[in-house]
C-alpha cells in the first residue's frame, strides 16, 4: 500500500468575518478590507509577488485566501461580468481607481470557512500568541501547522473550541496553515502570515525576508531545493526523467481542468500513473506568475515545506504548464516525490 504525502495549496491567496455571509447562488459582495487592499495595491503601482501579497492582506485585516488580482477598465464587459458571477468562485470583492484613465485593480476572495478570530498580523518578537480558528472544527479531517522564519515546521494543535497557541521567538515570518482531507485530497483552507519585529512595510521593502527564490525553470526550482535540504543536513534529491514526465501530465491536466486537486475522476491522478513497486510517494502543487512565484507560494506553506524536506524522498520531477482562464493565467507547477522503493 503505497503512502501518500500529498499536499496542495491554491494561490491566486482574521480578525474578521465578514458581517454578510454569502454562498453560492449569490452574487459577491464587495467589502471594505478588500477595497482597502485594493487601494494599497494601486499606491504601489504593481501587485506584490507570491506570501508578499498575502502579507499586504493581512495588513489591511484579510486574513482569508484570495483567489486573484486583476486589471481590468472599469466599464468593461469582464468587471460587470465578474461582479454579476453567482458560480461561487469568489465570495467578496474589493475595487479601487488604478488610473485617471478609469482602469480598476480588482481583488477577489473566496468564501472563507475558516478564519482567525482575536489575532494581529504584526507582534512583538518574543510574544505568545493567541487566537481562535473560527470554523476550524467544521472542516473535514483538519492539521494545522506553523512555518517559522527559520523554516521549522511545528504543528499546532488546537482545542474543542478551535483555540490555538504559539510563540514567536524569532524576528519574521510566521506562515500560519490549516488542511483539510477532502474528497479530492489534502486541500489548503488557509494560509496567512504573523509578522514577529516587524511590519508589512519592512516585509515588502524586504528587511524581513519573506520567501526567496529567483527559479526561472525546473532546474532552478531543484538547485534551490537542495540548498535547503543540504543546509538541513538532509540528503539532495535526484531528478529523474521518469517522474518529470510523470510531472509534465499532472501539470497539463490540471492545468487544462482549471484545478488544483490531487485527486479527480480522470486517469491522470498520481497514483494511478506512477510505475508499481513504490511506498511513498507525494505531490506539491502550486500556482502563480511563472515558476519563482509557484515556488515561492509552496516554500511559505508548512505542509508543502514539509514534503519538500522529508528525508524519506530520494528521487524528484518537476513540470510546469500554463493555465489560461478567461482573465488571466498562471503557471502550474507540480512536484513529484518518490522513495525510490522501487530501485528507481
């Protein structure tokens, strides 16, 4: 029976529910947190890459996903279109002026199921840290798990009342993600930061570094995992011809489905395409503007992080395809691990 440590995360990204819950059949509502990140997105003049993004959300008290920023003019048939969706893609909804011109940088969010309560994005270094995962106890099977600045995963482990604690001894980042077992597989519910000593400004200035990574290609992508597995004193991997195009077929199909699921009801799922003979095996997936920012979004996740530093993988492929939606598109890059029991 093989072993699977298959984890998944969606990029495209609490103190705060917000006061109108919707749900599909809807139309999304918009609300003032993401027209306030909206705002400072257009201050910017450009929408930060990857954790950054998601750093600037909590910034303006979004701690949940988002499930894109788009330019778009503001009379165009795909604004109207977007507000109108009742599909359920998106939940919320944030808009704000990006030219004198009338062009609008859009946010979007999905409907959270589960959000901090009672929690602050920036803190002192050395404090403990408190808070409530609303909804956690509804999701199906949960984990959850911190990322520390020092790339240390630790799994927290909160009580009947989704009651949660931690400490933040290290100036950074802490990478805060909960998982659940859904019928398509392990699947990211959220994913937010806790600045320790520091602030979103000295985050995006990059004092305090968030995930680094300039991979402009699988190879990049594996020089820089290495780095990481030998500075940990964990074996390198080996990329292997095999699993790359094992890779190349998972990043096609979900590329071509628009998804981000392990598991579907196609015959492209991992298990039912690798070669017989393996017990352990995983898959990471991650999304993003090209191959440093899919990277870089499953470095700051614990569960992908821990995938990616497990000592029982020997063998690794990589892959990427291009998703092209009616909006924009993004890289998919998929991340095949293997044990190596099967004498590969």
């Amino acid at each position: 029976m093989r072993t699977s440590f298959a984890v998944i995360i969606t990029f495209l990204i609490p103190v705060f529910f917000p006061a109108q819950r919707i749900e599909a059949g809807f139309e999304p509502v918009r609300i003032p947190t993401l027209d306030s990140l909206a705002a400072d997105i257009s201050l910017l003049g450009f929408v930060p890459s990857g954790g950054n993004l998601q750093v600037l959300a909590a910034a303006n008290h979004w701690f949940g996903l988002l499930s894109g920023v788009q330019l778009l003019p503001g009379d165009s048939w795909e604004l109207n279109a977007i507000q109108k969706d009742t599909s359920g893609a998106w939940g919320y909804y944030g808009i704000a002026n990006w030219s004198a011109g009338g062009d609008r940088v859009l946010v979007l969010a999905p409907i959270p199921r589960c959000l901090p309560l009672e929690l602050q994005s920036e803190v002192p270094t050395g404090s403990e840290i408190s808070c409530i995962l609303d909804g956690y106890n509804t999701l199906q099977s949960p984990q959850a798990a911190i990322r520390t600045p020092g790339m240390q995963v630790i799994d927290l482990m909160p009580d009947s009342t989704g009651k949660c604690a931690f400490s933040v001894a290290e100036r950074g980042i802490y990478w805060v993600e909960i998982m659940e077992q859904a019928v398509s597989g392990p699947s990211i519910t959220l994913l937010f930061p806790v600045i320790s000593g520091g602030t979103a400004t000295d985050v995006l200035l990059g004092d305090i570094p968030s995930a680094a990574s300039v991979a402009a290609c699988p190879e990049d992508v594996l020089d820089e995992l290495n780095i990481l597995r030998e500075n940990a004193g964990i074996p390198a991997l080996h990329r292997e011809s095999m699993l790359d195009s094992i890779a190349m077929i998972r990043a096609g199909a979900l590329a071509f489905s628009g998804t981000s699921v392990h598991f579907s009801t196609n015959n492209t799922n991992l298990p039912d395409i690798l070669p017989e003979g393996l017990e352990t095996y995983g898959e990471n997936i991650g999304r993003g503007a090209g191959y440093q920012e899919a990277w870089s979004m499953i470095l700051i996740s614990p569960f992908h992080l821990r995938t990616c530093m497990s000592p029982a993988f020997r063998n690794i492929g990589i892959a990427g395809a291009v998703d092209s939606g009616a909006y924009e598109w993004q890289l998919v890059m998929v991340q095949i691990f293997t044990s190596g029991d099967n004498g590969s």
